[in-house]
C-alpha cells in the first residue's frame, strides 16, 4: 500500500477546474519536492509538475502544483476531454529511503 | 532527444530469475541517477528502485529488498535490474526512467515504454 493518498477518482464538465489532492507525512511530502505525472491507457506516465509547483517544457499552465505541510495539490483548469487519465502523485520518502507514489485517481469529464 | 529502451521482460516461473536492461540514448548517461518504476495490470504505480550517477548508492522498495538488484555500466550506457525470487505479484510492466532531479530522485521526466515481466507457471 503507499504512502501517499489520493482520491479515487474526480470528475467535472468540460471547461471547468478539477483538483486532486495528494496526502502524506512529514517523511516524504513534508520535505521532499512533490511531482505529478498524467498517464492515459496504455502508456508511459507523463510528468506534469515538479519541484512542487513547476512545469516541463510544453505542459499548458492549464496544470498547477501546490504543497501545503503534508499535503499536495494538482489543479487541472479548463478540462478537456483529452485530460481523461490516471493522475500520480510522487516524492522521495526519508524514512524509507526510497521514492513513493500516491495511489492514483483517475480523472473523468463528463 | 532521450530515448530509453527497456528489455528482457518475459515469462518466468514463480522463483525463477530475470534481468532487464535499459539502453539510454541523447543525453550523457553518466551525469544521471536511474530507476525503475513497475505497474501491476489494472494498478497503480510502484517505485522499484534507484542508483545513483557512479552506482555507489543504490535504493530498493520493501517490496523488491533482497530480490532485486540495481546496476548500471555507464560504457554501455545501460542501467539493469536483476530480479530473482520472483513471485506472481511481482507480475507487472517495468519502466525505466531518467532521474532529473539532480540525483534527488524526486522526479522523473523521461521514461521508457516498458517491458511486461509475467510471473506465471
């Protein structure tokens, strides 16, 4: 089981702003840089946001980041239907010396 | 462009041994920390294990410790994953991914496309 916890699944209407929250501890989310991967069916995951609240080359400012103590915060603004995927949460862990992801929550557009 | 091709997988039985390899391509191999990331069929992610630039430090999973050993050849810019003592829920796809966290092993932006390891008799 990991250590990190998201929600299941979230959903909204095209257009309108999902969030996805990503809760850890203080060995990991704490003190460590959070990222967040998108992963549609059948593919490698795609990394969104790291160092908390930054963005790759070629990810729209549509994707946000934010941490706030042992927790952290994936914002997706003016969903698209192409935004339908798997979402992890990821960090480095101090005590288990070893990264971590969250469990994962898909994403669905109505 | 980074380019990761991961290789090996296949089946094998409960107990039994395999190595993947991971060939890295368009960047300087040597400079990078690695790691393996595995996803069960119909799962969430699960970080395997890393290795730092020189291979000095070496991380596992609880899951994989004592199992699993990480290695890398930077001639040959190849990192590998030796795995033995396999069991069924070790069954899932393995990528294998570029650290670009500074050896942080916080993020990783590159990532390969997977090879399918079956745990199976």
């Amino acid at each position: 089981q990991s250590v990190l916890t998201q929600p299941p699944s979230v959903s909204a209407a095209p257009g309108q702003k999902v969030t996805i929250s990503c809760s850890g501890g203080r060995s990991n989310i704490a003190n460590n840089y959070v990222s967040w991967y998108q992963q549609l069916p059948g593919t490698a995951p795609k990394l969104l946001i790291y160092d908390n609240n930054k963005r790759p080359s070629g990810i729209p400012d549509r994707f946000s980041g934010s941490r706030s103590g042992t927790s952290a915060t994936l914002g997706i603004a003016g969903l698209q239907t192409g935004d339908e995927a798997d979402y992890y949460c990821g960090t480095w862990d101090r005590s288990l010396s070893a990264g971590v992801f969250g469990t994962g929550t898909k994403v669905t557009v109505l | 462009e980074v380019q990761l091709l991961e290789s090996g997988g296949g089946l094998v039985q409960p107990g039994g041994s395999l190595r993947l390899s991971c060939a890295a391509t368009g960047f300087t191999f040597s400079s990078y920390a690695m790691g393996w990331v595995r996803q069960a069929p119909g799962k969430g992610l699960e970080w395997v294990s890393a290795i730092s630039v020189g291979g000095v430090n070496t991380y596992y999973a609880d899951s994989v410790k004592g199992r699993f050993s990480i290695s890398r050849d930077n001639s040959k810019n190849t990192v590998y994953l030796q795995m033995s003592s396999l069991r069924a829920e070790d069954t899932a796809v393995y990528y294998c991914a570029k650290d670009d966290g500074g050896g942080s092993l916080e993020y990783f932006q590159h990532w390969g496309q997977g090879t399918l390891v079956t745990v199976s008799t």
